[in-house]
C-alpha cells in the first residue's frame, strides 16, 4: 500500500543523513588508546565559537546552538558565512543551571582571520592540544541518559587512575531529526 511505500521513503531519506553529515568537518584527532568502552584521544589546538546560557542543558543547546548559528550565518564583521562544522558541544559551567556551548571553527581559519561576531555573548576562544577520554553512544538524546554516560566514563577513569583536568562535555554531531540508531553522542573529558 501507500503507507508502507511512504514509510520506506522516509527510511531511506533518513539513512542519507549520516553521509551527508559525514561531509562535515570535525576537529583533527589522534586516537592513542581504545578498548570497548572508551577512546584517549590526542586533539590539536581548534578555535570554538562559544556562548554562555543559562537553564537546564536541552535549553542551553536549544538557545546557545540559535545565537552561535546566528554568527556562522552572517551575523559578523564581514557579514560572511562560516561552514557548519560537528559535533555541537554542551559543557557544563561553573554556576548552577549554567552551560557553555561552541561550535569548533573550521581549520581554515585563525584568530586573526575569523571575522569578528557582532553579538558581544559570541566568544572566539582559542583551545590547546589537548588529550581527551571519550565515550560514545546513540540510540538517545535525553538527559537521563547524558548523565548515565559521564557517570559511566567518570567510574572507568577513576578505576584506571586517570587525572581529570577539565569539564565534561557533550558532543553532539547529528541533527535533531536524525534516527536514533543513527546518533553519534560523545561524553568527553580532558585528562592529563
């Protein structure tokens, strides 16, 4: 029936966003250690575009992901577009009910050549290299399971003695109407 051509088309439709997101530049990495849990990970120096926002984490991504979109679309010295990039990151911040989230600017640009945001919450931060515990999952979205993740991974570094020198993050690199089995989610910490 109609139905079941309909549904069929939407399967495949949808089963094209992970090539086309594939085409979307992510920050250079080198993977020094996996087993089936976790990745250490060695990440070169990247620029963020970052904004602060206040509110519970599915509020800070909603809000943050609007106003750093706004800068990548034009909203900008030069009134220039700057190529969308993965993962989306959400790090949670000092005060309570507070998170920050950035976008990783594309390697081609440096501090100096970024044009320069015309809304004064956008901050261009430049990052150092950096090693980085990572847990992947799909299947979810939700904070509950966030929450289970950063737990699990905080349990495995713990167990394996690792030193914590910076925020949790989460790295989102699929947009909202992705399938679940489809979501590449990252829980990621900066070790020493």
């Amino acid at each position: 029936s109609w139905i079941v051509v309909a549904v069929l088309l939407l399967i495949f439709g949808f089963s094209l966003v992970g090539p086309v997101m594939s085409k979307v530049e992510e920050p250079n990495y080198v993977i020094e250690a996996s087993d089936a849990n976790i990745e250490i990970r060695y990440y070169d120096s990247m620029i963020l575009a970052e904004v602060k926002v206040d509110g519970d984490r599915k509020e800070a991504i909603r809000d943050g992901f609007r106003v750093i979109a706004d800068y990548i679309f034009g909203n900008n010295s030069s009134s220039q577009k700057i190529a969308m990039t993965a993962p989306v990151n959400t790090e949670k911040a000092d005060e309570a009910r507070s998170y920050t989230v950035s976008f990783v600017m594309p390697r081609l640009y440096t501090l100096k050549t970024l044009p320069l945001p015309n809304n004064a919450q956008v901050q261009l931060v430049q990052v150092p290299e950096r090693r980085v515990a990572v847990k992947r999952f799909s299947w979810s979205n939700t904070e509950q399971t966030f929450l289970q993740k950063e737990q699990e991974l905080l349990k495995e570094l713990q167990r394996d003695g690792v030193t914590i020198v910076g925020p949790i993050n989460i790295a989102r690199y699929n947009p909202p109407w992705t399938l679940p089995f489809m979501l590449r989610n990252e829980v990621q910490i900066p070790i020493e």
